[in-house]
C-alpha cells in the first residue's frame, strides 16, 4: 500500500469534497498502481476524502490507519481513517458534531501543535509537533 497525502496542485481551499480531485484524499492503490478491488469508491483510487493536510501517517498492529493533519485555523487533529469516510475539510474543521462528517479522536490548537509526523509503538502514537518542538502521545484506539 502506498501512502500519500493531498496534492498541491489545488488550493487547500478546494477539492476536498470533490471526488474527482485528487487534493484533500487519502488514495489508496494497488502495487500496480491500480484501483483495489474493495475500494470505497467505484473505480477510483480514494480511500477518505475531506482531508486538509495529513502531514503523518501509520498503521496500528490491528491494521487501523492514524493520520495527524495539520490545521488551517482553529484545529490540528488525530483522525481513524475508515474507507469511503469524510472528514470535514474544507467545510469543518476539527470536530463538528455534523453526523455527514468524521469528528477527529483528538485536536489541538494549530498554535500548541503543528504535527509534522505520527508514529504508531505498541499501544501508542507518538506524533511530533512543529510547533514548540513538542513530542505528543496518545492511546491507540
């Protein structure tokens, strides 16, 4: 599996919602570079869409996909990535409370965090922060 985050093709601005941009995606694709059998999406590479700027991304041992992304803002935020999930961008940011969207596990003021990388360990993510050049955990699951 690849691993790959928005294109800057676009501004941050646009695109997230639009399944036929790239920008605001996590795609997923075979070694190929196909489109997987069990994609969320019919013949498309999109794995979630509604993503600003994941700037970090691992698996847990149970096969759960963590991305930290970046904030515009208001919020910087942990997400569980689930397929064929939305999770906001550009129309909310952090959690919303909006059933149409995925609410993040966690979110930080962009001022105190910034991540700028995520790793999974054992039963925790470790994300690096930009910001205050701080190291942040957080439970798996």
């Amino acid at each position: 599996m690849l691993r790959t985050s928005p294109f800057r093709a676009e501004p941050f601005t646009s695109g997230g919602q639009d399944l036929e941009s790239p920008a605001g995606k996590i795609l997923r694709l075979t070694p190929d570079g196909g489109v997987p059998e069990d994609s969320p999406f019919a013949d498309s590479l999109v794995y979630s869409l509604g993503h600003r700027n994941p700037q970090g991304l691992d698996w847990a041992d149970d096969g759960t996909l963590y991305p930290s992304e970046f904030g515009q803002d208001t919020w910087d935020e942990l997400n569980i990535i689930e397929p064929g999930a939305n999770y906001g961008w550009p129309d909310v940011e952090g959690i919303g409370g909006d059933d149409e969207f995925v609410d993040p596990v966690k979110q930080r003021e962009p001022a105190e965090a910034s991540p700028s990388g995520l790793a999974v360990s054992g039963d925790s993510i470790v994300i690096a922060s930009l910001r205050g050049e701080r190291v942040w955990e957080a439970p798996v699951g």
